[in-house]
C-alpha cells in the first residue's frame, strides 16, 4: 500500500489531530474542512462566504494532492442549519460541473469553533 500525507499553505493547518488529506493508492481522503481564512485561521462571516471558503479549501488541498474537483468522487456536507442546503447547491454549482460527485447532507447540532458548514470529500485521481 502506497499512503502519502498530503499538506497545503493554501488551506488552513489542521486544528487537531488529523492530515489535511491522504493519498493511498491515488484515492485521496480530504478531510473536513470549515471556513478558516487559511492566513489568518479565523473563519469567515457570513452563510454564503463560508460555504465558498470551505470549497476554496478543499480545492487547495485537492490541487496539493495533484488534482483537482473533476477527480471528486463523494461529498459529504455537515451543516447546522439544513435550510442552509440551497446555498450549498448554488455555491457548489460555480466549483463543480456535471457529471457531480455522489453527496449526502447531513444536518449536526454544532460544528468545530462555531462555523455553520464543515464538508470531506473523497477523490480519485486518474491512473
């Protein structure tokens, strides 16, 4: 098994005991990311904005793995407020061109330093 940590200035460092992501075998596991301003580790204000600074992140992590939102496979999208799910969708829709990766939505009663959305993705880069 072929397992590489893959790590990014572009995104925010990791605020616990996880890698940004890991490459095992060209399926790259990107960890959650919430919308920490990567230069600054505070998040950004705002439903829309986080949402497009957490798709911000998980690009810079996805393109330091050597792909890119063309190589996702899944999303899976945690959200404390599940009204919030069209504004993922129209966020999602300016990153993201069909085919789309498989997704789940999952409503969670809180989420890491107070932000309203946290997303993980998988991705699969071309042999």
């Amino acid at each position: 098994m072929s397992r590489t940590i893959i790590s990014t200035a572009n995104a925010p460092s990791a605020i616990g005991t996880y890698s940004q992501a890991v490459n095992v075998n060209g399926t790259v596991y990107l960890s959650g990311q919430i919308p920490l301003d990567p230069a600054t580790m505070e998040l950004v204000e705002g439903t829309r904005e986080q949402i497009d600074r957490v798709f911000r992140n998980l690009r810079a992590v996805a393109e330091a793995a050597g792909g890119d939102f063309s190589h996702v496979v899944k999303l899976n999208v945690f959200l404390t407020n599940l009204a919030d799910f069209p504004v993922v969708n129209e966020v999602m829709s300016e990153y993201f061109v069909e085919p789309y990766p498989a997704r789940a939505a999952i409503g969670v009663a809180a989420l890491p330093k107070g932000s309203q959305v946290e997303i993980e993705g998988i991705m699969v880069l071309d042999a």
